[in-house]
C-alpha cells in the first residue's frame, strides 16, 4: 500500500454480491494481511435489484473513523450506481466498472480500468460469481495482499459446495489483470 490507508466502496445492485465483495476483501486485509480495516454498508429496502453499497477502508494503522469523504477505488457494477457514486472518487483514483453493466464514466482525473466481470463469470457457467471475478482483479490489481490471502478469506466466506468455482472466478481476475497489464495504485 502505497498511502496509508486506501478507501474502496463497491456500489451495484442487491443480489450482486456487493456487500459480500467488501466483507470478503476486508477479511482477506485483516485476517491474512495483519492490517486494519472497518466496512460500512447501506442498501435499499429490496431484497434483490435495489441500490447497495459498500465501503471499505484498509490501513496499515488504526483507523479513527468508519467514514470518508472521498474514495480511492470504486468498484461499480450497475449504471444507477455509478451515476450516484461517482464524484466520491478523489482526483487521481480509480473507477473499476463491469464494462457488460456500466458504460465509461465521463471523467479524466481518475483512472478507468474495465472489466468483463459478468462476462468471465457466465463463461465460467455462473453470472453470480462476477464479484469474485473482480476481488480477484482487485486483489491483483493493487497488491494490498497476496492471492493466497484472498483465496483463504473465500474459502473462509462461502459454502463449501460454491467454493471451487468462486476460487476459479477470482483466479480468472487475477489473470485479466495479467492479460491487460493493469496496475491500480492506492
């Protein structure tokens, strides 16, 4: 981490795995990489297809307040919810969006990595899994921990019988990163 703390919020859909995706890369930071972090999370009062968000801050230090004005990655994957988030994201961030799902933001201060999350996952014979497909992007992308970490917070997080293909789903991001050369500095 090259500041000392990085601030990510995941914004889409209820039913996509977003408050998941934070749990599961906050778990990965805390829980295998020795670092702090806290999660925040809001949705609406749907079930599945309502507005949800959520926030993630990691630290090499502690962290004084679960809350924070601008972000440093945001991770969309619905076209609603970047439209909400996207001012939030500090000059010279990053915006990950699922390019099947989200159209490019009109912004030239930030940083715009793309993708095919949905797309990896419905090759892999499951769109739900499209958020595992990212974390293993992220995970990549911006070296906050190793692989191996974010595998052990999968495995640590999803049943047993989901957990081969979620394993294979972040694995697949990894090696989108690879195939793009993509590097997210935080």
């Amino acid at each position: 981490m090259g500041a000392d703390r990085a601030t990510i919020q995941f914004c889409g859909f209820g039913g996509q795995g977003i408050v998941l995706s934070a749990v599961v890369f906050g778990a990965a930071a805390v829980t295998q990489a020795g670092l702090e972090a806290v999660q925040t999370q809001s949705y609406g009062s749907e079930a599945r297809g309502g507005e949800c968000q959520a926030e993630l801050i990691i630290s090499a230090t502690p962290i004084d307040s679960p809350l924070s004005d601008r972000v440093d990655v945001l991770v969309a994957r619905s076209q609603p919810a970047l439209v909400r988030y996207v001012d939030r994201v500090r000059s010279g961030g990053t915006i990950v969006i699922d390019s099947d799902l989200v159209e490019r933001p009109d912004r030239d201060d930030v940083q715009v990595v793309e993708v095919d999350a949905a797309h990896v996952a419905a090759e892999l014979g499951n769109e739900i899994v499209a958020n595992m497909v990212t974390l293993g992007f992220l995970q990549e992308a911006t070296g906050l921990f190793s692989a191996a970490d974010l595998d052990q917070a999968i495995e640590d997080s999803v049943p047993e019988r989901f957990l081969d293909l979620n394993l294979r789903a972040a694995e697949r991001g990894r090696d989108l990163v690879r195939e793009q050369g993509t590097t997210i500095e935080i």
